[in-house]
C-alpha cells in the first residue's frame, strides 16, 4: 500500500521513517522540505504539496501541531481532499479535537474517502525506536486495512472504537503526563533543598512507589537544564486545553489539571511558546533560587537513547 506521510517534526519524522523501513511506498511533505531530506535519502519520495501526496497514495497521514494546522492541510486549498480517490483513507497522528475532526471526516465520508485517528504516546524517544503507543478510532474494517503500517510505526497498537474515542484517550495520556511533569519538580525541588544529593534522589524515587514513566525520562534533560524533550509549551497548553474542554464536556471536574494548565501557561507567557515544555519546572526554580542541576545526565532524549542515561 502507498502512503503519504505530511507533518515531519519531532514525532512525524520517525514514524514516517519506520513506514520506510518497513518497506512502505511513501510520499513524504512538510513545509520545511529539509525535514524530509533523510527520509527522501532512505527511499521516501518528496511531493510539493498536500494534493500532490494524496495523488500519489492510497493512505495519507497527517501529524500536525494543531486543529487549525490539520483542517488547513486537509480541507484547504491543495490540500489532502483535492488530491485523494474515492476509497482512499485519510489517517489523522495528531492529536487534535475530537469535534473538528469529525466534522473533517464527515466532508472526507462525502468524497468516499475513510477516516481514522491514531494519535501516538510514549514519547519522541520511543517513536524513534518504532515503539510509540498507537490509538487508533474509526471503523474496524479500515482499521485492519491499515494495522500492518501501524504495527510498523509503534509497539503497541490499541483500537478503541468509533472515530473520537482515541482523542479522548490520549489528552488523558497527556494530561497525566504534564501533571507527572510539575509533581516530579516539586518532588526534586524537596530533595534538593532538603540537603539530598540530585543523583542519589533520583534513583530513590525511580525505585520507589513514587516513580512514573514520566519521572525516570523526561525529567533527566531537567537535571542535565536541557529541558528538551521534543515537545515544547505550546503544545502542553494545547493539549491541556483539550483536556478542560472535555472535563466541562463531560461534567468532570478537573482540578488538579486545571491547576497545571495554568503553570504551563505561566512558563509559556514567561519563557516563549516554543520553550520546551518541562520548562514548567523552571517556574519553581525562579520562585525559590534553586536550580535542579546533576551531573551524568542527558542533554536530550536522543542522548537517553543512546544509552548515555543513567542506569
């Protein structure tokens, strides 16, 4: 099967690429054509625009940073829809919300053409190995169509049901994870100040009751005062939104991850919405005088893969 791939960043990169490495057909796009230089390299072909890319695939995947990115793309002028044939399907990787997107995939179902959601979790580090967490919604039978290119990109497949069943699914992933983010800063702040050296805290905690996945990777580039994960604030204050709106959508108070919403907006208004987002933590650094600083750490979880991290 022929796919395109469109939104080569941080995460779509590496999917993109383990669909090559599978053996994919792949057309690739961005709006920076030197993202897809490597997968161009590695086999994938390059196309000009959105409508050039669904001309030339059977599937198109979008993995974009926002509504507005994934309604333009698809929907816009040369985009997705111009380009792709009847019995095509358009998969969505970003995690997006769940409205749009089925107004999106109703206009798509109008063309004859198919729709799933498969927004991914885990982390840039795990997509690279091609073990991201895939979700995926829509119906089954196109589900299984594609679960062979999905199997390639992550480690884990999950499907969860109807379209917009996987959206709601993975802003709760985000959400605890930023949650995870700010309580593991608080928790290191207390060592720290507490007199206890930042190395030996550090395996405490992750051999303790008290650990996450959260805590034993993405706060190693905060201890190295990398802070890069590969995912910056304006997309933790993206995702927290989703996550407000499907709290008052669903009569769920969210008090704690309201509350870490508002800190991420803090540090985005403070530091920049293309900060990177574990800059939250940064927040309790300046308010106390305290950085959270330790040798032997990673810059970046690129540095955690190559198994620079601690062990």
């Amino acid at each position: 099967m022929r796919y395109g791939y469109i939104g080569l960043g941080n995460l779509g990169a590496h999917l993109a690429a383990s669909l090559v490495q599978a053996g994919h057909q792949v057309t690739v796009h961005d709006l920076n054509k030197d993202a897809g230089a490597r997968l161009v390299e590695a086999g994938a072909s390059w196309a000009d625009s959105p409508e050039e890319v669904a001309r030339a695939s059977d599937a198109v995947i979008t993995c974009l940073p926002s509504p507005a990115a994934v309604t333009s793309v698809v929907a816009g002028d040369r985009g997705v829809l111009s380009g792709m044939e009847p019995g095509g399907t358009w998969i969505d990787m970003s995690t997006n919300d769940l409205h749009e997107l089925g107004r999106l995939a109703a206009i798509a179902a109008e063309q004859g053409v198919d729709c799933l959601e498969a927004p991914v979790t885990g982390g840039v580090h795990r997509a690279a190995e091609g073990q991201i967490t895939v979700l995926v919604g829509g119906d089954e039978a196109v589900f299984h169509r594609h679960q062979p290119a999905f199997q390639a990109m992550g480690g884990k497949v999950f499907y969860l049901g109807p379209l917009g069943q996987a959206s709601v699914i993975k802003v709760i992933t985000n959400m605890l994870a930023f949650i995870h983010m700010y309580a593991s800063g608080e928790a290191l702040m207390l060592a720290k100040r507490g007199g206890i050296d930042l190395n030996l805290a550090y395996d405490v905690i992750k051999a303790s009751s008290g650990t996450s996945f959260i805590f034993e990777t993405e706060t190693q580039p905060i201890l190295s005062g990398s802070y890069d994960i590969g995912f910056s604030l304006d997309l933790s204050c993206k995702d927290l939104h989703f996550a407000y709106e499907l709290g008052r959508e669903f009569g769920v108070p969210l008090e704690v991850a309201g509350l870490v919403e508002q800190l991420n907006l803090r540090a985005k208004a403070k530091y920049g919405g293309s900060a990177h987002s574990p800059m939250v933590v940064k927040l309790l650094e300046d308010a106390v005088g305290t950085e959270l600083r330790a040798p032997g750490f990673p810059k970046d979880l690129q540095e955690y893969l190559e198994g620079r991290s601690r062990e």
